[in-house]
C-alpha cells in the first residue's frame, strides 16, 4: 500500500532507503495504515486486520498474546484490535527489541543460547499466563517459529501476521471472481 500521500514533503519521516518510516515515525505510520484499511473500500491488505482475525477464531476464553517491535507495540495498534475484536479477553502486548538484531545475525535455531535467553526473557508472561495464542507481528519472527514453539509448546497457537495478510491478500481474486459470477457479468465469460 502506498501511504507515502501521508507525509509527502516530509523526507526526515523514511530512513535512508525511501522505504521503512524512522522508529519515530512508525507508530504514526501503523496507526495512518489501519486507519486507510478502515477508511477505504478499496483493496488494501495489510497485516493487522487479517491477523486480528485468525487470533479471534482461537477457541476459548484465556489470554492471547502479541508480540513486535517496540516501536509496532508502542503504537498499541495490535492491542487496540485485538481488544475490539476480542473483548473480555486478556491481551499482552510484549515488545522484542532484541528478535530482530538476532535473527538478522543468524540467531534462529532453537538451541540457540542468545535466542533462547531472549525468549524465555520476553515470552516468560506469556507461557506464566497460559496464553491461548501468539501473535507475532513481525515479518522477522516467523524465521524462529520452531524456537517460540519450543517454548510455548503445542498448547498456544502461533499466527504469523505477515502470513495472513498473504492469505488475505490471496483470497482477494477468488472473492472478486465470485462476486462476478454471482452478479451474472461472468455468463459467457469462459464459453457457451
């Protein structure tokens, strides 16, 4: 989604490669972002809507857990949806500033000692709490899914938000095609 209308003439808001906002900026960025998916009826994909999602259609009544950036859990982006979208639960919000910096060293196997330090320090609450589901909303952390799963265990569900907005982003042309057929404009489309 091109959301750069948001800042136009405001060059100091994306870091040197014209792409990712500054850590200053990103929470106003996440929260423009969610307010366009809102806003627009036009195609937009992103990862909070769809994610939000697949974590409400966890059964049960216990807490569910996100966990991001600092600058993504700073925003409460996350939180504030999953909070609407599944009231009465418990909601965690944790931040891993440390995740990325290690998974970018290759720190991503299970029996990795800095990975595993840092996910016993940051999923400690999360595993104490029983959460039902993890949300991790950051594209890096689906490289260590093995190693949350380690941790968790089979109990708490994992959901890669950048996957379901993939799969969101997919389903997208099979919605549309069968809206066409349905409305009649596809008759005749593919022959007699």
């Amino acid at each position: 989604i091109d959301s750069s209308f948001l800042v136009e003439g405001r060059p100091d808001v994306f870091r040197e490669d014209g792409v990712h906002p500054r850590e200053a900026y990103y929470p106003m960025w996440l929260t423009y972002l969610a307010d366009l998916l809102d806003r627009y009826p036009i195609p937009c994909f992103g990862v909070l809507h769809a994610s939000v999602e697949a974590m409400a259609q966890i059964p049960g009544d216990g807490p569910l857990a996100v966990i991001a950036t600092q600058a993504s859990i700073d925003s409460g982006a996350f939180a504030r949806a999953l909070k609407a979208r599944c009231p009465g639960r418990e909601i965690l919000a944790i931040p891993c500033p440390a995740f990325v910096p290690l998974i970018e060293s290759g720190h991503t196997a299970p029996d990795d000692i800095p990975l595993r330090d840092a996910i016993e320090e940051y999923l400690g609450p999360v595993r104490r709490a029983g959460a039902q589901g993890l949300l991790y909303g950051c594209t890096h952390y689906g490289i260590i899914e093995d190693a949350l799963r380690a941790y968790l265990g089979e109990s708490t569900a994992l959901v890669s938000a950048s996957l379901c907005g993939a799969a969101a982003a997919a389903q997208y042309p099979v919605e549309v095609m069968t809206q066409v057929f349905n409305l009649g404009y596809g008759d005749g489309l593919f022959g007699p």
